[in-house]
C-alpha cells in the first residue's frame, strides 16, 4: 500500500487511480478545515454560556431546571451512536455484506433521532415551568448552545438518510465511501461535543 492509499486506508482505494486518490485527499482536508471552524463557533456558544451563567436574572438557576439522568441517558445515547457508526465504517472498511453496513447505518439514525426526541422532550418541560430563553441571558446561552447542538444532530440524521439512498443507488463506489468517512468524522465530532456540553454545562450546573 502506498503512502497516498495508507492515509485514508479505511476507504479502499487501492484500486482507484491516483487522480481520484489525490481529489479525496483534497476533499477530506477541506472537511477536516469546516470541522474546525464548527469547533470555533461551538467554543464561542461555551464561553458566552459561562459568561452569563451568572445571568439568572431572578429566574431558575441550573440546579433547579437540569435534569441530569436525562442528560446522562442522552449522552451514552451518542457514545452508542459512535459505536455504531465505527462498526459501519468497519463494515465499508472490510467490504462485509451492504446488508450490514446499511444495519448499521439504521442504528445510528436510531439512537440520533431518539437523542433528539430526549431533548426536544427536556425543551418542553423547560418551556412548561417558564424557563424560556427571554427569561434570562442564562437560558439564552443555554438554548443556543444546545439548539445549535441539536440542528447538527438533525442534520447528520439527514445526511444518514441521503447516503443510505446514494448506497442503494450508486452501491460502494468512491464517492460514497468519501461521503461515509466525512459523515464519521462529523458524527464523532458532534459526540465530542456533546461530552463537553455535559461536563461543562450539566456537572457544573449541579453545583449553581
């Protein structure tokens, strides 16, 4: 295996010429850059949430609306979801069964559409006791962190979808085996993230 094919040795493109190679270098670099610009714009959601978590305003603070075993749950809900999105990459990796890889592929959808349906049931009980995001600059920050959290979520169950309709269509070829390793690296960036949500936000806020 050459040093080109060794960098991205999950997506078998030792049969690929190196044109193709060198085009999913370049697009697998330029994925890698928009990651890192999400990471800033997360950073920045973190730093303004402690900046105003101060900012109850009179209303509910943290240890009063957090509810920590829903968060835990939604949390081991994403480190599943990467284990099961890494056993369909090893599945595209290893060239077992589309079957399978497509198995898995459902899982993950699974468990990101029910980490959605866990936070969108939390927003309305937060909605219920009045904790809304214009009763203080704390729960501003708070929702547009976890908003912005959850619309990449969505999005990665969208693009779930839209490369499980290119498998059927255009089967393993390359770009698709591009579009799944892409799709990882957002998955797993996005379960990173929300570990750091849950430190920084939920343990914190049992103490406030």
């Amino acid at each position: 295996m050459s040093i080109r094919q060794f960098r991205h040795a999950g997506l078998n493109l030792e049969g690929d010429d190196t044109a193709t190679q060198a085009g999913v270098e370049s697009t697998v670099f330029g994925f890698w850059v928009f990651l890192m610009s999400d990471a800033v714009l997360f950073s920045l959601l973190l730093a303004t949430y402690g900046v105003m978590l101060p900012g109850t305003a009179g209303g509910p603070v943290p240890s009063e609306i957090f509810e920590l075993r829903s968060a835990f749950v939604q949390t081991l809900i994403l480190l599943f979801s990467s284990f099961s999105f890494g056993m369909a990459s090893l599945a595209m990796k290893y060239q077992h069964s589309q079957k399978l890889l497509v198995i898995w592929l459902v899982l993950t959808l699974v468990l990101g559409l029910a980490f959605l349906a866990m936070e969108g049931r939390d927003f309305s009980t937060l909605f219920e006791i009045g904790a809304v995001p214009s009763r203080s600059g704390f729960l501003s920050a708070f929702f547009a962190l976890l908003s912005t959290h959850g619309l990449h979520v969505a999005a990665g169950c969208i693009w779930i979808v839209v490369l499980m309709a290119q498998l059927k269509v255009f089967g393993r070829d390359t770009g698709v085996k591009t579009n799944l390793l892409r799709l990882g690296l957002f998955w797993h960036f996005l379960d990173i993230i929300w570990i750091a949500i849950f430190s920084v936000v939920y343990l914190q806020g049992l103490i406030r």
